[in-house]
C-alpha cells in the first residue's frame, strides 16, 4: 500500500507539518537490486538553460519522494528517499545511486524500520571519500525517534537511536568535520522537546551540545544542517525566537553555549526558516526563509537574507514574488565566484517550485521552472554543483511515475 505523501502545509500562523506514516517491526538486511527508468530530456529555453531528467522514482523497491540534497561523489549520485522500499510494509524509504557514467540507477540499501532499523531518511548523505556514507533517519530504531546510520561496503548499520529526551526526528543533513565527526541537529526531543544539536564522534561517542527551548526567546525545532566556522555551529530553528518566526543561532562547541544572533518578525524580513546556512568566506551568513517578505507571515513567497557574524547586521537579498518562486526551503550553495544557487518549493511559471541563481549583486534568475509533468514537482532539496558548473537536484513528486526525479542543469 503506498504511503500519503508528505505535503508542507502553510498556516495562517505557523508552518505545520503533517506526516501520516507508521512503522513495523521488520529485521534490516542487505538487499540489492536494479529498477532502470529511460532518462528524459527537457529544455526551457526562455533562459537558455538545459533541464535534463536522470532518473524518475517508481515508489517501489527504488523509492520515492526524495527530500534530501544529493550527494556527488566519483561519478555517483547518492539520495536518501523518505517513501519505498520493500523490506517494510509501510515502505521505510531507501538509499537510492545513480552513476552518472551509464545513466541508470540501483537502490543502494532498503531502510526496515523499527525497531532494529531507521525510517524515513529526510536529510542527505555525507561521505570520507572512500566510499563511506552517513545519514539519519527521521523515525524508527529502537527509541522508534531516528537514527544515525552510515553504509560502508554496501551494508548499512545504526550508530545510533534516538529516543526523545537525547532528540528526535533529524531532518537536516550532517556535517563531518576533517577529524571524522558529525554535527546535526534534531527537529524535535531534547531537554525541553525544542530540539537539539549534537555531535556524533568518530570514536562513536555522542555529545548532545545543546537543547532548544532553555529561556524566553530561544529558538525551536531546527530542521536545518549546520555551518561551521572557527569553533562555532551555525544553523536556523523553524520557530521560537522573540516574535515566534524562527531564528539564526550559533553554538560554540567547546562552552556548549547557544546564542540567539537574530529573530525573524515573520514580515519584511522573512520567517520560518528551513534550509541551512552558507558562508561566503567573508563572515556572512547567507540563507533562506520560507515565508515573508513583503506582508506579514505566509501570505508572502519568502525571502533570500544576509546575516553578518560580527556586526549581526542583516539585510533581505532578495524577496520572492511567487512567478520566480515561493517557498525556499533548502540551504543555498555558493560556487566560488560569488554565485549562490537554491530551489523553491513552490512557485514559478506553473506553481510546482524553481531552480534559481542569485549573482553578487543579488540579482536572480530562474534557471527552470517545474510543471508537475515528467520533470518533476515540488523540490525540497538543495543543489549539487560538480566542478564543471552542473547542478543536480531532486524533485519530491512528479515524474513519470508520481514518486520525484532526479535532475540535472547545466547554466
């Protein structure tokens, strides 16, 4: 039976979250196996790009609904799907790869569920370069809260379970460090159920550094991965703050201390973010929020902002009118020449969400819109630059089949 897909549903007030899914007692194992869907090519041609389709979920043993960022490495693509999978009646989602030298796809592991397994793998994988992965899951194992999971040789295995009051539900993707350990953070659980922040030691060791909801005024439930820079984790919470529309933090990691550098008003200056934080290399944080920008809260499309580490100054780079994207959810990638990328998860042309770059004077540009079609529909993830200037993505629904895509844009 197929799972309701997962919809971000905004409020009047606050963005709600609806996931109707169980899980079952099912024992984890290695399967493999091989589901190959023709690759699709379509083009929009109003901005001169190239909107290639690689692959497109079925739902079944490949997966569906990928909401993770992918992960490119040695000419393989690597993107945690939250729905499918075969080892779990209620479909605990999988670890799909596609090589992009023969341009077909394998599911690389079938998640089980509780209590022995992860389900639901919301963010995206991080990797030693040795063909190492690691990921978490956003329900399942033995506190039946998450997991943080890594495959090595094909076989995956649980690192650690969550069971609320150490966190729970991870949504973000991890950040390894050059010393092998993984930041994140949980979008709820913790001392205080706001969620959390955490490491996860190469040693195997796990540190919880700071929970949410500790005084009036702190954030709440972050869904985002972590920056890090000189000692100090920086993120976003969805809520909380002064005016109750989210926040940027940082936590110094070695004082366990968080600090709450700025408040969105949930107006002008956008609120309720999701998506991480990208550093430009010059002590700005740069960012989205999913709501605001031009009237008060989820009336408005959101906005692209710019936070300053030492001067806290922040500034709104850009806002979004809906034709050119409503809704940024997922963290911005920077490509070095001052260039940042994003998707939308919703707006555009035809309402299904967008591709876009945003130049250093902070002009932007839709790269593509989606159309609900065999391209694909309302894109959760962030982009993946290769060294060649190509951005690949996922797309949660839409497709041939109904179940996502993966896809690739050449600017």
């Amino acid at each position: 039976m197929l799972c309701e897909a997962k919809e971000y549903i905004f409020v009047t007030d606050k963005l709600q979250r609806n996931r109707n899914r169980t899980s079952r007692v099912v024992t984890g194992a290695l399967v493999w196996g091989l589901v190959l869907v023709p690759a699709t090519l379509v083009t929009q041609t109003a901005a001169a790009q190239t909107f290639k389709i690689l692959y497109a979920f079925t739902g079944g043993a490949d997966g569906g609904g990928p909401w993770g960022t992918p992960l490119l490495t040695g000419g393989i693509i690597y993107e945690p799907a939250f729905y499918g999978g075969t080892l779990s009646s209620n479909q605990a989602g999988t670890v799909f790869e596609f090589f992009t030298n023969f341009s077909d796809g394998t599911y690389l592991y079938q998640f089980a569920g509780q209590p022995n397994d992860g389900a639901a793998p919301m963010g995206g994988l991080v990797t030693d370069g040795s063909g190492n992965l690691w990921g978490t899951t956003t329900q399942g194992g033995l506190g039946l809260s998450g997991t943080i999971y890594e495959i090595s040789g094909g076989f995956e295995s649980v690192l650690y379970n969550f069971s609320g009051s150490n966190g729970a539900a991870p949504e973000g993707s991890l950040l390894r460090d050059p010393l092998g350990d993984l930041y994140g953070t949980t979008s709820k659980g913790g001392a205080n159920d706001s969620g959390s922040v955490f490491i996860f030691g190469a040693g195997g060791t796990f540190v919880p550094l700071y929970s949410f909801g500790n005084y009036k005024g702190d954030g709440v439930g972050p869904a985002s991965s972590l920056a890090l820079y000189k000692n100090v984790l920086y993120g976003v919470t969805t809520e909380g703050g002064r005016y109750g529309w989210g926040t940027v933090f940082a936590v110094d990691i070695k004082a366990r201390t968080e600090t709450v550098l700025y408040s969105f008003k949930g107006e002008h200056d956008g609120g309720t973010p999701v998506g991480g934080l990208a550093l430009d290399g010059k002590g700005n944080l740069y960012g989205t929020a999913s709501v605001g920008g031009s009237t008060r809260g989820n009336a408005s499309n959101g906005v692209v902002f710019k936070l300053n580490i030492k001067s806290l100054h922040y500034s709104v780079v850009h806002t979004f009118t809906g034709a050119d994207g409503s809704q940024p959810i997922a963290a911005l990638i920077p490509d070095g020449q001052g260039n940042f990328y994003g998707t939308t998860f919703a707006g555009g042309t035809q309402g299904y969400g967008t591709v876009f770059q945003l130049n250093s004077a902070g002009s932007l540009t839709t790269l593509y819109s989606f159309t609900n079609a065999t391209d694909g529909s309302y894109p959760y993830a962030g982009l993946t630059l290769d060294s060649s200037g190509n951005l690949y993505g996922a797309a949660t629904r839409g497709g041939q089949h109904g179940w996502g895509t993966l896809f690739e844009i050449t600017p």
